[in-house]
C-alpha cells in the first residue's frame, strides 16, 4: 500500500513538474526572446528561493507571507515599486538584478545570493506570472536620468542646507512625510520662499500621513494596501542607502504608491541637494541628535 501512494504522488510530481514546464520560448516588450530552458530555469530557482514569500502562483501568498509587512509582492499583478525607470513604467532588467540581489533593506526580501545567470532566469520567469503587462506592445521603462551632482561631498553642509528648504518648501514633502524642523523656522523659510510668515500650520505636520497605494493581496483587489511614507530618522529606506541611490530614486518615485517621481518635477539639483538632507536625516537614526529633528 505505502509503495503504490509512494509511486502514485512521484507520479503526479512528474506529471505536475512536466504539465507546468515551457516548451517554447516567449517574447517580453522590447522584443526580448527567452528560450525555454531560461525559463525553466528560473522557474527552479523560483520554487527554491521565492516561492516560500510570493507563493507557487506568484500571487504574494506563500506560506511564509502570513503576517508579513510589507507583504511579498503579488506578482500576478505586474506591478514594482522599485524600477528605476520613469514613474509607472515597468523595470528593466537591471532594476530586477539590483532589487533581488541586494534586497530590500528592513523587510522579508533579502539580498539573494544567487548567480547572475539565476538572476536573469528568475526574472524572466516573474514575468510569466503577469503577461497581461510584459506580452503586451507597450513600451520599455528607459532609466530615469539626472545631472552630475553639483554639490559632491565638498560642499555637503551647503546641500544640507538647501536640501532642508527644498523639503520644506518647492517640494513640500511634509504633506505626506513629516516636517524636521520648528514652526518658526517653517515660517520663516514661507517668508523667504513666498513673502509671508505662517500663522497656522497642519495639525499633522510633524506625523507621517497614510496613502493609498494600487498594491492588492492576492485575495481581493478591494484590498488596496495602503502605505505610511518613513520617518527617515527611524524606519528603513528599503531601496536606497547612498545619497546617489536617494536622488535617484527620488527621480523615479516609488512606482504604484503616493511617492512621486520629482524628475521634472524639482530640477536635478534641487533633488541632489534634497537627497543630502535625507541622507543627513538618515544618519541620525539611533543617535541623542535625531532629538534636533523631532517637534511634536
Ligand atoms: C522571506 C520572504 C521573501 C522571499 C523568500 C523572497 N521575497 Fe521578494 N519580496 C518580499 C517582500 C516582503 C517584498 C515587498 C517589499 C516591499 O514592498 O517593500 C518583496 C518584493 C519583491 C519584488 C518586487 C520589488 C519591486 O520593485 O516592487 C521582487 C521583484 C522580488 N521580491 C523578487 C524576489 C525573488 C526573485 C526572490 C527569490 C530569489 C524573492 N523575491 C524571495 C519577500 C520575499
Ligand atoms: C504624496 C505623498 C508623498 C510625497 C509628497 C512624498 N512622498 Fe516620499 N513616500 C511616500 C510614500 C507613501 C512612501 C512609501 C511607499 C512604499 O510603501 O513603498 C514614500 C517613500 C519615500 C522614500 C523611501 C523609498 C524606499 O526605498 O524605501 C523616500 C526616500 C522618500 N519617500 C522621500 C521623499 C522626499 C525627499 C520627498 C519630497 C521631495 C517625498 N518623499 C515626497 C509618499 C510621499
């Protein structure tokens, strides 16, 4: 009895692991073709690496997903944060090498110490999971690009400085993040940007504000995730550690959720000088001067 369940469910392994193998090759925008034996590889390095987080379906409900925030990406959705690409546009390649091979930093998705060739294969075969956007005739994210960093390490204080107005002021990012510094000097920097001083401010200034993003779980579109924009002297930045890495992804935004692309949006020197602010706030993550930064 136990020999023929044994020989029945090898059977169905085999039957299984056959029915779901590629035999031809497939076509992803841009005209990439990927031959089946890519595919099939990926798909192995898939079932071995990522299927505990984002589920045999690809759908973010594997059996480690429980509980997990942020949860593992639905992939059937074909939609990333984290491309490099300009804002909505899907990520290339190398946007899927950086993200699996150095992780996310602070969540479930580490840094996987697998080969480029793997690499390549698994994201190829990600992109099985959601045809509708990569078999599709639309066009390739091209990467997000900025000026030289006109500050360089040299006039770092200087960036700082300008970087706190930028936030504060032309970009405003304390309607989503929180504001660092006094209502005082929030007024003053009103005054100098637009002529007058403040005498009322949001209620919520100094608290991270939610926003909805077009993430789902895998069970309901209904379920839209939503997301709080970090505290940058307390939570991770997941995709960025340098201040490069920062304006950077400040030019591309964070894809499907309230954080814009500010490529165009700022000029290329206020996100440089913007990004030396985060990254100065950044560093005041477990230290007595994250204390200069903090009102309620
Ligand atoms: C332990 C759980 C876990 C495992 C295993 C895991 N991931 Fe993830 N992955 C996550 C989580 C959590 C996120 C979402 C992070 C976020 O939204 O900030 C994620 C996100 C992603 C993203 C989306 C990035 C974006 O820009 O939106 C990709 C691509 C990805 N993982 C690929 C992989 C690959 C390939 C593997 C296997 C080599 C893998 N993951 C293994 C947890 C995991
Ligand atoms: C409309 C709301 C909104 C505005 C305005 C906004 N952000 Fe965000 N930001 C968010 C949200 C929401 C997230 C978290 C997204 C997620 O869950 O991945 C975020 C994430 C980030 C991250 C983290 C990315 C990572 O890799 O984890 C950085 C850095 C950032 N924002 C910087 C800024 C800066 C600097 C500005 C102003 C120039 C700004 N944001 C303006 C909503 C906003």
């Amino acid at each position: 009895m136990m020999k023929v369940s044994l020989l029945f469910s090898l059977l169905f392994m085999f039957s299984c692991s056959g029915e779901n193998s590629f035999k031809k090759e497939k076509v992803f925008l841009g005209n990439q073709r990927v031959p089946a034996h890519t595919l099939n590889l990926g798909r192995q390095v898939y079932l071995e690496y990522c299927m505990a987080c984002h589920g045999v379906e690809g759908d973010g409900n594997g059996p480690a997903a429980k509980g997990s925030i942020p949860a593992p990406r639905n992939f059937k959705q074909g939609l990333y944060k984290f491309g490099l690409v300009a804002d909505g546009a899907l990520p290339t390649d190398e946007d899927f090498k950086r993200i699996i091979q150095k992780g996310l930093k602070g969540t479930a998705m580490l840094p996987w110490d697998i080969s480029d060739q793997q690499t390549y294969a698994v994201t190829q075969y990600i992109k099985t999971f959601a045809p509708q956007v990569w078999e599709g005739e639309g066009e390739l994210g091209k990467p997000v690009e900025l000026e030289a960093d006109p500050f360089t390490i040299a006039r770092k204080e200087s960036a700082i400085n300008k970087g706190r107005e930028v936030y504060h002021m032309s970009a405003s990012c304390q309607t989503c993040h929180k504001g660092y510094v006094s209502k005082e000097v929030l007024s003053q920097l009103n005054e100098k940007y637009n002529g007058e001083a403040l005498t009322e401010f949001d209620e919520d200034l100094y608290q991270p504000k939610l926003q909805i993003s077009e993430y789902y779980f895998y069970d309901s579109k209904e379920r839209m995730k939503k997301f709080l924009p970090p505290d940058f002297t307390w939570h991770n930045i997941r995709s960025a550690q340098t201040v490069e890495e920062i304006a950077y992804r400040l030019a591309a935004g964070v894809t499907g959720t309230g954080m814009p692309a500010w490529k165009e949006t700022i000029a290329d020197h206020e996100i440089w000088a913007v990004s030396y602010y985060v990254k100065h706030l950044m560093d005041m993550k477990g230290k007595p001067s994250r204390k200069s930064v903090i009102y309620k």
